[in-house]
C-alpha cells in the first residue's frame, strides 16, 4: 500500500511518497508562507499523482494556517481516494528525526509558537512524549528542566548558555516512518498548544 505524507505546521512544506517500506518520492521546502499554493502542486508531482491508500497529516502545533491547510488537503483527498487518514504530532516528527541523529537518550522539542511564545514538549529515548504540550515565553522557556538534546527552530536559543546540544531542525515529511506507530491517531483535530487568546462571552459574563 502506497502511503502519502503531509507536514505543512512550519516554515517548511513537505510531501513523501512511501511504498513497500521505501521512500519512493519527496519534496521538501522551506517557504515561509504560502502552504495553501504550494502544497497541492507538490502533491500532484508526486508518482501517480500522490495517489495512496493512506495519508498522514500533522496535526501541529506550529502554523495555525499551515495545519488547517495540512488537514483539509488530507481529508479531501482520502475522501476522493477512499484512503484512511491518519494525523500525527509536529512535535514528535521532530523528536524522531533528532534521535535518529543522536540515538539513546530522550529530546526536549522547541519550536516558534505563537505571540513570541515557544512550543515545549519532552519525548522519551523511543520517540514518545513524555508530558503535554507547553507554550511558553522564552525567559519561562529557559527556566525550564531540557534535557541534553534540544531540537527545533527555537533549539539553539534554548540551549543557549547551556550544555545541551542544539539540532536546527523542520518537520519533514520523508521522517515520517520514524515516528512510533502508536502516534498516529484517526482523530484529524489540530493540536494547538495554546489556549485560546479570546475569552468567550459567557466566561466573562460569569467572572
């Protein structure tokens, strides 16, 4: 069965093409902004259109755009397809893609987050997280416990005045079968990392 991988929660927009355990197509670019253009065009280039039995889709958090982008992309086409989709965590992606570099010990992922926060979280030696999602400002970000491998594009600002060792890395797609199977999940609801920035009406009705 053909898998087809979409990861578009950063900077960078990504596309793979699996089958029979292999990597049989990818393109991976960091664009900044623009998902919604790009991401369609770099599927439809993919062998047979990017045709596949199953999809993968991140879930974020990262780009609230760039999520929402991932996904509807994701569905409409395991719609069209009648393909099973599947998401999976941004943050995660990126622990896999750290421990394949630096195996045997755990990774502190940090990312851009949203309002001059950063995304937070820790995973295990074998790729799973180790707590949930934390947004934070980089001084509270700092002051944090991390481990002796940071990854992410907020890595090095991290680690910065530290010991630990600092991976720029972007989610990427062609990374995806290093993820844990039990990361992957039939529930396609975007993870935010945040709550929300407004507060409701009726919340504040009530204070």
């Amino acid at each position: 069965m053909r898998i087809l991988a979409i990861e578009t929660a950063s900077e960078a927009c990504s596309v793979a093409l699996f089958e029979g355990g292999g990597r049989i197509a990818h393109d991976h670019r960091v664009i900044g902004r623009g998902h919604a253009e790009a991401l369609v065009p770099m599927i439809a280039a993919l062998p047979g259109k990017g045709r596949a039995g199953r999809i993968l889709v991140s879930l974020g958090p990262g780009s609230f755009t760039g999520v929402r982008i991932g996904l509807a992309t994701a569905r409409a086409l395991g719609f069209a397809w009648g393909a099973e989709v599947l998401g999976f965590p941004t943050l995660a992606l990126i622990a896999a893609q750290a421990l394949a570099i630096r195996p045997g010990g755990g990774v502190t992922v940090c990312t851009n987050g949203g309002h001059g926060e950063w995304f937070l979280a820790d995973f295990s030696a074998d790729g799973l997280p180790l707590g949930e999602v934390a947004s934070l400002a980089p001084e509270a970000a700092r002051a944090r416990p991390q481990t002796a491998l940071v990854a992410g594009n907020r890595a090095a600002a991290l680690a910065e005045g530290t010991q630990a060792e600092a991976l720029d890395l972007l989610p990427d797609a062609g990374a995806v079968p290093l993820l844990a199977p039990a990361l992957l999940t039939p529930a396609l609801a975007p993870i935010y990392g945040r709550g929300p920035d407004a507060t409701p009406m009726k919340a504040q009705g009530a204070a």
